[in-house]
C-alpha cells in the first residue's frame, strides 16, 4: 500500500525537530531509523500529518563516556552499538542484545533510541536497558529531562514521551567486568522473541555478588526479575544453583497468549532461558 499523504521536515538540530514537533501537534510522527515505522505507513495503521526526520541531527549519534556513565546518543545505529569498544568494555549486555537484532540490513539503518521509543515489548533493546538501570534524556519545549527506564516504559508502545518530545540520549551505567548474555527465543531466524532474557551478572571467587535480569515479551513492558537476582546474590556460580534461581523467572510477569503461544509456555520459556542465560553469563 501506499502511505497517506503528510508533510515532511528534515531539521539538522535538536531544537529545529522539537519546534516542527511543536508546531505539527499530537499527529506528528518521528522518524530515527524507520523500520518500524515506515511498514506501519505503509499499510495505514498510522497516518500522521506531518513527519519529522532525524536523520541529519548530527548530534544525536555516537557513544561517549561521562563518568561512571555511557552516553548513547539516540540515532546511533544498532549497527554502531555492535561494534563500539566502550559498549563492549562498560556494557556488555548491550552488545550482546543489539548481536541478535534482526538482520545486518535492518542493523544498519534501524537506530537504537529508536527501538527503545517505539516500545514493543518483543523487541530486544528494552529488557536490557532496563536490567542496567539506564536512564532516558527526553528534550522538549521546556528544556532536557531524564527519566529512569523503570519509568519510561508505560505500556505497549507507550513510553513517558509527551508529543512534544524526542528521546535524545541513553546514559547507561557502566557495568565494567560484569558478564553478560541475552537469549532469545523465536520460531523462525531474525524474527521477534516469543520469549527473551537479559542476562548480567558479577562473580567473585565462584560467588554471584551481583545479578540483573530483565525479560523480553513478558508483560506489556519489560519486567525485571527481582526474584532471580534475589535468588542469584550470594549463590554459588554453579548449574543447579542457577537453575534453582531460575525457577523465579515467571513470577510478577503478565505474558499474552497469542499465536505463537499460551501463557503456560511462554512462563516455562521465561525459567527455561533465564536460566541458560544466567548460566551462559556466569561462565557455569
């Protein structure tokens, strides 16, 4: 199908694309990297008056250190994340996460704040920023603000940007010497995950002294896995520990049944794979 007509704006700053959101109202759409958007256009689910591309704002790509802190800017592509050497020193799960996004093509253009704005709950960025206690920079109208990943993800698709707004940059703690694995589930390659874990995880001596977990499509949000990490800290670094941690993976989720699976399953995948992934993270 051919997408409905709407007016087109390329601004080169951050403030030119806050100003054209501004000036459009509520049925303005942004465009980061497009793959998902431009199918949703495509077939008219979304028929927007005006579209603001980010694509020459220079300013919202790259990675940088900021302290104890990496600064994701939010058009970097997932691509670019892959291959950063500080995301691959300070933020591991990250990297492993972006690893299994779709194909090279959709990795290349597809953009990382734009995966996290968008929302879907299948989709692979979310569990791991949350499990790493990011925090969001929103810039609007009045000026920059941030916002924890715990709060910025409302429901599916729907996240604490206003209208008005864009996401600008992800500041990520740094988790330097953490180990890290995400596991996914899919039925066919490159396809969403029915069910994934963000694994990440710091041993000491054969001791878990520190674990975050997070799950992919088990909820209408991300979900942390607060009874596996409480489960994790202070265990031994052992399969059968693990696997005992794991049995909490499905605790406080709220997974949909659809037509890839009930809910029983998808709760069975969640302890299944949280504890592979656990295990892949902690080197047991």
């Amino acid at each position: 199908m051919i997408p409905a007509p709407f007016d087109y704006v390329a601004p080169s700053t951050v403030d030119e694309a806050i100003a054209a959101l501004a000036e459009a109202g509520e049925d303005a759409k942004v465009l980061a990297g497009g793959q998902s958007l431009l199918p949703v256009l495509r077939m008219r689910l979304a028929t927007p008056t005006t579209l603001v591309d980010l694509g020459k704002v220079g300013e919202l790509r790259g990675v940088r250190e900021d302290g104890d802190a990496l600064v994701i800017g939010s058009m970097t592509t997932h691509y670019d994340v892959q291959r950063d050497t500080l995301v691959a020193e300070h933020a591991a799960l990250l990297k492993a996460a972006t690893d299994t996004v779709a194909d090279p093509q959709i990795r290349h253009r597809g953009t990382f704040g734009g995966a996290i704005a968008h929302a879907d709950p299948a989709g692979d960025l979310l569990a791991p920023v949350l499990a790493l206690g990011c925090e969001l920079v929103v810039a609007g109208p009045g000026g920059r603000r941030t916002v924890a990943a715990a709060d910025f993800f409302q429901d599916m698709f729907t996240t604490a940007l206003a209208a008005d707004e864009l996401l600008v940059e992800v500041r990520v703690p740094k988790h330097t010497g953490w180990r890290a694995h995400y596991e996914k589930f899919n039925r066919v390659a490159q396809a969403w995950s029915m069910v994934a874990v963000a694994a990440c995880v710091r041993t000491e001596a054969g001791t878990i002294e520190e674990a975050r977990v997070a799950l992919t499509n088990m909820g209408s949000t991300p979900v942390r896995a607060a009874g596996v990490e409480a489960a994790l800290v202070g265990c031994a670094a052992t399969a059968e520990a693990i696997r005992g941690a794991a049995e909490h993976a499905a605790e406080g989720t709220n997974p949909t049944a659809d037509g890839n699976s009930d809910v029983e399953y998808r709760q069975h995948l969640a302890r299944v794979l949280t504890g592979r992934a656990v295990l892949a993270a902690a080197g047991a």
